[in-house]
C-alpha cells in the first residue's frame, strides 16, 4: 500500500509537471533572478511556483486515501499537518505570483507575511492542541521540559523559523528537494516506529511528489519551487517534529538549514556592525559557488552531510 502511495505522488506530480512548466513559459511569469545573487542570469525565464505541484498533488492524494480516516485522531493529526503544510504553501504563493507579476525580487511585504505566518501557525497549534499534544518538548539527556503557556510561543517561533530556514537554502538547483526527501525520509522511518501513521501517510505521498519533481528541478533546472515549496516543506518538518515528541531532532536532520540559517545571521550582523563579510556570499551555498563549485557538487556535497545527519537522527531518536 505505501509503495502504491510513493507511485501516485510520483507519477502524478511528473506528469503534471510538464504542462504546468509550458503553461508558465507561455505566460512569460517567470522567476526573477536576484541581481545581488551570483551570476545566474542564465537561469532567466525559467518558471517558478512549481512547488504548487508537489503540494497539491500530497493534499490532494492524501485526502483521497481510505487510510487517512481510520480514527478521529489519526484525521486530525493528519489535518494539523496538511494546514500547516499547506498554509504555508499559500503564503508562499502569494509571494511568488506578486513578484512575478510585478518582475521584482519582492514579493509579500515583510509585515503582512509574517501576520499571515502567524496566523496559520496559531491554526495549527489549536489542532496540534486537539489532538492532545503536551505543552512542552522532549530534550536529549535533560527529558521532558514543561513550557505552559510559553509552548504556543515556542510553537510560532518554530513554525516561522523552520519555514524560513528552509526558504534560504532554496538557493541552487535540485538543493533544497534533495534534503527535504532526506530530512522527510528520516522523519518517515521515525513515525513508522513510533506508530504515528499520520505522518507515515502523507511523507509517503509527499516523497513521491518530491522525486516526480526532482526530475524538473534537477540541475540544470526546467522550474523552481519557489517560495510555495520551500515554506511548506519548512512548515511541515516543524509540524511533524512535534507530532513525534522529537522536536530537537530537527536541528539534527535539518542541520543544513540550520547553517544556511546562521551563515545569513552571521554575515547580516558582521556587515552591519563592522561593515565585514564573514563569508564570500551568504547564504552559504553560495560561498561555494563562489570558490568554483558547480550546482551538482555543492547538491551532492550537501545532501551527503544530509543523509548523514538524517541517519544520526534516526539511530539517536
């Protein structure tokens, strides 16, 4: 049954594709090239907001699925995730649809993203609160830690965080769909054991979707994501991460974006103090391009140290 899940996402999502990317073209809405990024002015014309794709085709496909509905818990547990994957993957479509309307790299003014984020990350904490999940997160070697009231602000933080996270290391062909398929890969083995179907479920289908994708969005890439993908796919590692009672572990699986994360922090702070670069180009994906390195080696590099966290993860959690 699984595998027949991980086939429908794939083959729908690839077949799919293909006509959405000469939709697109046609449209002449495509993505704009940061002229403060390296130089991918070669990538000019090449569509965005493929993440809509992959993402409705999950939704969708696991909405349909009789394994979905097997308890009212296991149908909210799924909700909780599919909105706040989901939600996100609006928020980030509007970003997208705005820039490429106004041919800008700026889309979804700051403010009234970071509302919206809210928002959805409040909606989802009620569902997550539905489904009885304790006000509190499990640390390695200190155990369970009570944070009350201080949970739902943890809760924003985490959401918000992880979403954007993700968003900076969606910066290279193929990167950021290689290590989500990993990171999702780990959390799937994880909620297998744990007997969290909800989660088995729709990381199934999920992983499907991502590896129809992958073959578009590979180096040399024939579409982007866009923010549509890389919000949601941020949202839902963070949902799942305390579906599990594992939130810590995201910080291991998700190591990359944690770095691509810091190299943005690091490098805002050193130049706006001491007007100095840390590092040739942030995030630091780009630093790599910047030392000769192709789209291919820094994915295959990356989601080398990937793969590698992903499996301390599973052995550690």
């Amino acid at each position: 049954m699984l595998l027949l899940e991980f086939l429908l996402g794939m083959v729908l999502t690839a077949v799919i594709m293909p006509t959405v990317i000469k939709k697109l073209k046609q449209s002449k809405e495509q993505a704009v090239i940061r002229v403060l990024g390296p130089d991918h002015q070669q990538k000019a014309g090449t569509p965005s907001i493929g993440g809509a794709v992959f993402g409705l085709v999950t939704i969708l496909v696991v909405f349909l699925l009789p394994s979905t509905y097997t308890s009212n818990r296991q149908f909210m547990a799924t909700l909780a995730l599919i909105i706040g994957f989901g939600s996100y993957g609006v928020i980030g479509a509007i970003d997208d649809i705005l820039k490429m309307i106004r041919h800008a790299d700026d889309g979804f003014a700051f403010k009234p993203k970071l509302l919206a984020q809210t928002i959805s990350a409040i909606v989802v904490m009620g569902l997550l609160f539905a489904t009885d999940v304790p006000m509190g997160i499990e640390l390695p070697f200190f155990g369970y830690l009570h944070l009350g009231w201080f949970f739902i602000i943890f809760l924003w933080f985490w959401f918000v965080g992880w979403s954007n996270a993700t968003n900076l290391t969606d910066g290279l062909d193929g990167l950021l769909t290689g290590l989500a398929i990993i990171a999702y890969g780990a959390y799937t083995i994880m909620a297998v054991r744990a007997g969290v179907s909800s989660i088995v479920v729709f990381n199934v289908v999920l992983l499907g979707s991502l590896a129809g994708f992958l073959c578009f969005n590979k180096p040399k890439a024939k579409i982007f994501m866009g923010d549509t993908g890389s919000l949601a796919l941020g949202a839902g590692l963070a949902v799942e991460s305390i579906q599990l009672h594992a939130v810590a572990s995201l910080l291991l699986v998700g190591l990359i974006f944690v770095i691509e994360t810091l190299s943005v922090i690091i490098q805002t702070i050193s130049y706006h103090f001491w007007k100095k670069r840390i590092f040739p180009m942030a995030p630091i994906h780009h630093s790599f391009e910047k030392f000769g390195w192709s789209e291919w080696q820094i994915d295959i590099a990356f989601w080398a140290v990937g793969l590698i966290t992903a499996v301390l993860t599973v052995m550690l959690f």
